[in-house]
C-alpha cells in the first residue's frame, strides 16, 4: 500500500507540473525576470520528483534565477529586434535533505536537474520563516521555561518569543541551531522593549526541540515596564502633536513612467526590477538616453544590497552571539514587507508584488513589494540667477523631478527602509532608511546614576539599556559605464606647495590620479585621505578627451571597530575597508559568501580578493560599504525616528556637458487658494 501511494503521489506532482510548464510555455520571460509563481511551482515538482522517496523530507531554504552567464546575456542583449530565443531559464536551488544541504540547478527549458551538489563546507543556508515560527513555538509547552515564567510572576499567554542566530566563535563542529529569547507584551505590542532577561534556549532545527536551557537569574531582573512602550496611534493619549499639514501628489496626465512587467522607463533612464528572497529589491541593466549621441548607454548591469552587518557590543553572556548578517542569515526578500499605499509611499505610487519559495517549494507572494514613483518634493534640479549685467535681471531655475524605487524589510525589531533613487542628470541616488525597535537589555537601574559599569549602552527607560550596536550595509555595482570593460581611478587630493613666489598663495590641492591595477590596489579607507572615486572606461573619451566615467560618493563613513581577530569580524571582513573592486564573477554575489548562517569567513569578499586579481580595463565589480555606529538615546523610544544615509553614482565626464541643460520644466496645476508673486 505504501509503494501504491507513493507511486500515485508522484504521478500527481508530474500531473501538475506538466500543467504549469504548458499554461507557462508560450510566454518568454526576460532573462533577468523574478521568478514567476508558475516556475516556483515547476521547480518544487521537479526536485520532489527527483527524490520521490524523500520528497516529504525536503525542505526548499532558497530558490532564485540561476541567472544566465554575463556574456551570454549581453549576446542577447545586442540584438534586441532578432527573433533569437532567449536563454535558458534556470533555478539556483539550496535544500535540506537527510541532514545535509544540497545545491541543485534546475533547469525550467528542458523540465529537468541538471546538477544536484551535497554542499560540505562551512555554514548553512538562509532560515525559512516556518522553521524560526515552529523553534520560537517550542518554549511555550516546555515544562522548564513555563517554571521558569511562572517564577516571575508573568503570564505564559503574554509570552513571546524569537529567534536569533547564534554565528561562530572557533567550535570545530556545529549543528543547525539556534537561540529563542522570549518577551512580554502585557499592555503593549512593543514586545522588544519588554525583555524577559536570564533565560537562554537553544533549539536544533534539524531534529526541531530544545536542546540547551538554562535559567540564570537566581534573582530574576525586572521586566521593563508597559507604560510608554506603545507606539500604535490608536494608543496614544493627548497631548498630540505637531500637526501636520497633508501635501498631495498631483499628476493630472498620470505617472511619467511606464512599466512593461519588470522593465521601466521613465524620462531619459531604461532599467529592469526583480524580486529575490535573499537581496529583496534588486536593479539591473539600468541605461541612460544621451540626447547628443541619439542612443541609451550602459551605466549599471547590476545593483543590489549584498549584507548587511549588525553587531552588538555587549560581551556578556547572554548578548556576546548578537552579530548578525541579515541578508545571509534571515533574507532580505523574505522579510520584505507589503507598502502602505500613501503612508509607506505618496498618493502617485505604482505597486509590484513579489514572491518567493516558501519551505515547502511553493510561492509565497509579497503584495506591494515595491513602489514606483515620481518626486519633486521642491527640489532644484539646476538654477542660477545673474546680475552683473546692467540692464539684465536674469533667473533660470529648472525644477528636480525624479523616480523612486522602494522596498522596506522589516528584520526583527527593524525596519529598514530602501530607495533607488533615478535623476534626469544621470545620477543614481540609493538611500538606506534605519526605523523600528532598538535591541534593548532588561537592567535592575532606574537612573544613570546607579550605573558603575561599563553596561554597553545607554539607558533609555527605567530597566531599559539600548546597547550600542552598528549596522553596514554592504552593495554589490557592477557596473558597466558604457561598456562592461572598465577601470578603477583614484583621484588623490593631494596639497601642493606654492613655488618660485609665483603667488601670494601658499599652497593648493589638485588631483593625481592613479588607475587601479589589481584588486589590492581598489581596496580603500575613505577616511584616511580625500580621494575622488571614478569607474571609467578607458577605451572612450568625451570630445574633449576626457576618459567616460561614473563616480562614488560615498555617504555615511563608519567602517567596523572590532579587532581583525574578533570571530564575528572574520565573518564580517568585508568591512575592513568601504571599498572594494573585483574583476566580474558569477558565483561572487554574497559579500559575506553563500553559507552565512554560522559561517567562518572563508567565502568572503575579503577572501576572493587575497587572489589579487588584475582589473584594469576587466568587468569589474564595485562594492561599497556604509556603515552606521549607533549610540542609542531616549530619542530612540519607544521607537526610532528614521536614521537616513546614503551614496550617489554621478556621471563624471560621462556626457560632454549638462545633460539635462534642455530639460523644460514641469507644467504644474494652478490651485484657486494658491498665489505666486514674480
């Protein structure tokens, strides 16, 4: 009977499966196009098909496009009216099967594996929220932890808990595990801000029970208290305040966009949008239109969040673990949240849904993935007024308008808000929102007063530290400044001294510029000295013979402070330096490699660069690190006001003069309240 029924369940994934691939065939997609749910679901017939013994067993932890090698694509590309089939589609598959973690390629063309790896390094693949949902159930009915409640006096139906991974500290073995801490929500939804300090959980999520526990608190530590910790408006008590006035998005002719499944274009820029469960919102083969050369040109193939680095620094015990990769660890995608139409985006948005595997293979969607729309927000996108010329009163201002893609990943306690920001004058802003619930530590002090320790942080409320932490952000840009072969300048700002008497000056600056022979060369500390950051292409010049290039500049400086030594460091080597550029290679997506979860730093960005391979005049890869040290203040409760940062890629010597010199303004609606005087 068990072979009959395992016969007929296989016969039933083949039956659907068939059924996705004929109602999926007819459309081609564009190589670099999200998944669809259709494909998904291809994908989970054909793996479960290929172990039809174990397809119960196996768990999906990551599915994503194997996308198409880069050549390839480009090939494709260059003959955009050729009637050429497009390459194959292709799935990058990590499951867990029997204990073991497997790489498979799936291949959605052909309805076939066509390569199936036992991964044996270090680490482990992305967490699936189901597993984290069942280990943070698990200390709810066990017999020790509900003692351990009641011997607090708290209500086990207020309990919450979380999971947290453990990362790596020199063990020579280790299993897929993980930490649950718990909180308390009596009389508020804050729950971050109410821990239940004292207690540690360790959970194996492969055999999925709790396999260490110990309560350490022979005196409990108070929990902090409810009062203040809600932020829900429907919550809040007056006073209120300030009041703000509402401003409306008006676009009488609709949005200046169009939107052709993932591809957009809009005013000068062309460029495609995917979803991912581990990068969330990612922007590839963005072009601007040169209104000079009657053609649009390659800026960027791709651009994306890599990892993102958030260690905390406090040493003790129960905190020392808390350095986490976000990307890696927990997926940026899959903690993706849907927008909140005119609150989380204006009025004028347009909304992309996205979709990722769930456990079982099949497809989870993300409404309201991202939003798409137009600001002007009264930004000036050039002006100058002249009055030197008698008899002239002179004023030209040409109003900013720009497009905005967003998403918002909500990891935990924060929420992380993410722009790609396009201008009319070439530049690429990308912007990094930091919002949400601090990590806070439940402490016995009420005042600073009775503080005479190092606590790691400051405190916020009564029984309430905000411990000291950092976050980098670290991005991948390959870019392809008119062309895929580029290099690397530095522009050194060095200061020069005054000679011969020539001047009353003493000294000056200027440039000297050094071209990047290998990727030793590329790595940099922007803090060190002033330097001009350029990718360009040495093969093209403007006609006055500068070479065509796009620049770096860099945001928020703050690069890590742990000791090169300190194990979550050598996870997070990346950072050593905000700075890095590599020659192209497919399999390096990952700054921190493919494996975060408890990894040891031997696939990371640090590391492929030790080869120090030549990247001039190469497909080189630029990645860049922002970083954030946060000393957390009362500001920041119960909730934090966003924290901004960011970087730009300027067009520099990209066009031979001001691109958007012609650009007439905007028509803009005539209200009857509203006046102008000229």
């Amino acid at each position: 009977m068990a072979s009959l029924l395992q016969q007929l369940g296989l016969f039933l994934f083949f039956f659907v499966y068939l059924s996705l691939v004929s109602s999926d065939s007819h459309h081609h997609h564009h190589p670099l196009d999200s998944l669809t749910p259709s494909e998904f679901h291809q994908v989970q017939a054909i793996v479960k098909g290929s172990n039809p013994g174990s397809s119960h067993n196996i768990t999906f932890q990551y599915v994503g496009l194997d996308e198409p090698d880069k050549p390839t694509l480009l090939s494709w590309l260059s003959n955009p009216n050729s009637t050429t089939t497009p390459p194959p589609r292709r799935a990058f598959v990590i499951t867990r099967l029997h204990g073991q973690t497997h790489e498979i390629i799936v291949d959605l063309s052909s309805q076939s594996v066509i390569s199936d790896k036992v991964y044996t390094g270090h680490g482990y693949p992305l967490l699936t929220i189901e597993e984290q949902v069942a280990a943070s159930e698990l200390p709810l009915t066990y017999p020790p932890f509900i003692a351990s409640i009641k011997r607090r006096k708290l209500k086990l139906s207020d309990v919450v808990c979380s999971t947290f991974s453990v990362g790596w500290f020199g063990e020579e073995r280790s299993r897929r595990i993980l930490k649950i801490l718990c909180f308390y929500t009596d009389g508020t939804v804050n729950l971050y801000m109410r821990p239940i300090e004292g207690v540690s959980i360790v959970v194996d999520l492969d055999e999925m029970k709790i396999t260490e526990y110990h309560d350490r608190s022979t005196v409990p530590v108070p929990v902090p208290e409810a009062e203040g910790t809600e932020y829900r408006l429907s919550k809040q008590k007056p006073p209120f305040g300030p009041h703000l006035h509402g401003v409306s998005a008006m676009q009488p002719d609709g949005p200046g966009f169009k939107i052709n499944e993932h591809n957009i274009r809009w005013a000068n820029w062309d460029f495609h949008v995917s979803f991912d469960a581990r990068a969330g919102l990612i922007i590839s083969l963005a072009s601007i239109y040169d209104l000079e050369k009657h053609k649009f040109r390659r800026v960027l193939y791709k651009g994306y969040l890599s990892e993102l680095f958030v260690p905390y620094m406090d040493p003790t015990e129960e905190w020392y673990y808390k350095t986490f990769f976000d990307l890696g660890e927990f997926g940026f995608g899959l903690c993706t949240v849907p927008l909140q139409p005119s609150a989380d985006c204006p009025s004028n948005a347009v909304f992309m849904d996205g979709y990722y595997a769930g456990q079982d293979g099949k497809p989870v969607k993300v409404s309201n993935a991202f939003c798409i729309f137009e600001q002007e927000a009264g930004r000036i996108m050039w002006r100058h007024t002249e009055l030197a010329i008698p008899g002239e009163n002179i004023r030209e201002v040409r109003p900013e308008v720009s497009l905005v893609v967003r998403m918002v990943a909500t990891v935990g306690n924060y929420d992380y808000v993410l722009n790609w920001e396009f201008k009319p004058c070439g530049s690429i802003k990308v912007g990094v929102g930091l919002t949400g619930i601090l990590e806070v530590k439940g402490v016995s002090y009420t005042h600073t007063s009775q503080i005479k320790e190092d606590v790691y942080g400051t405190l916020l409320a009564h029984n309430t530290i905000g411990v000291n932490h950092d976050h980098f952000l670290t991005y991948h840009l390959d870019l392809d400044v008119d062309g895929y072969a580029n290099s690397f300048v530095k522009g050194n700002l060095e200061t020069k001294r005054v000679k011969d008497n020539i001047s009353p000056r003493k000294s000056y600056w200027t440039v000297v510029s050094e071209t990047a022979k290998t990727e030793s060369d590329a790595q940099i500390q922007l803090r060190s000295k002033p330097v001009e950051l350029i990718v360009v292409n040495p093969n093209k010049k403007t006609k006055l013979g500068n070479f065509i290039g796009y620049r770096l500049i860099p945001g928020s400086l703050s690069s890590s402070l742990l000791s090169d030594d300190d194990y979550p460091q050598i996870r997070g080597a990346f950072t050593k330096y905000d700075v890095w550029v590599t020659p192209y290679n497919k399999s390096e997506k990952w700054a921190g490699g493919l494996y975060m979860d408890q990894s040891r730093g031997d696939d990371t960005l640090a590391i492929w660069s030790q080869r120090n391979r030549e990247i001039e005049n190469k497909d080189i890869v630029l990645w860049y690190t922002m970083g954030f040290h946060h000393v957390p203040c009362q500001e920041d409760f119960p909730v934090m006001p966003i924290l901004n940062g960011g970087f730009e890629l300027r067009p520099t010597n990209f066009f031979d003069g001001n691109p958007v010199l012609k650009t007439k303004p905007p028509t803009h609606e005539q209200w009857s309240n509203c006046t102008t005087k000229s």
